[in-house]
C-alpha cells in the first residue's frame, strides 16, 4: 500500500443509499427549511420591533448587514487560504 487514500466517487456514495435513508434525509431537510424560515421570521419580528422603538433604522440595519457580510467573505477566502 502506498498511503494513498483510494479515490471516492460522490456519485456512487449517493447511489448506495437506502431508501431508507434517503427518505430520512428528505425529512431531516424539511425540518431544517421549516427551522430556517421561523428562525427568518423571528429575526425580522425583532427587527421591525426595533425600528418602529427607534433602536435602529432600517438603513443602519442594512450598513451593518452588508458590513458583516463583507467580513464573512474575507473570513471565508482567508479560510480557504485565498485572498
């Protein structure tokens, strides 16, 4: 054996999954959408709340979304050990 890692095929790791478990992971996939789209909707509940309290307006919320989004790509390139 030379160390090698022998070469894996995504296809035919998918391929090999029961019906079983397929069915499995439809469902767990379901229930993270249906986490994800409350988890949306308590988020923007929040921040409408704060807006109409004059916490923060909606321009200030939109600066600090693109900001934080700027810096998940750098950190995201930087990961990847591109930059």
């Amino acid at each position: 054996m030379t160390g090698r890692r022998p070469h894996l095929n995504p296809m035919k790791a998918i391929n090999s999954i029961s019906p079983m478990d397929e069915i499995h992971m439809i469902g767990k996939l379901a229930d993270l959408k249906e986490a994800h789209y409350k988890q949306s909707l308590m988020i923007s509940a929040i921040a409408e709340l704060l807006m109409e309290k004059g916490i923060f307006t909606a321009a200030e919320l939109q600066a600090r979304t693109t900001r934080l989004e700027r810096l998940d790509s750098i950190d995201t390139r930087s990961s990847q050990g591109q930059q």
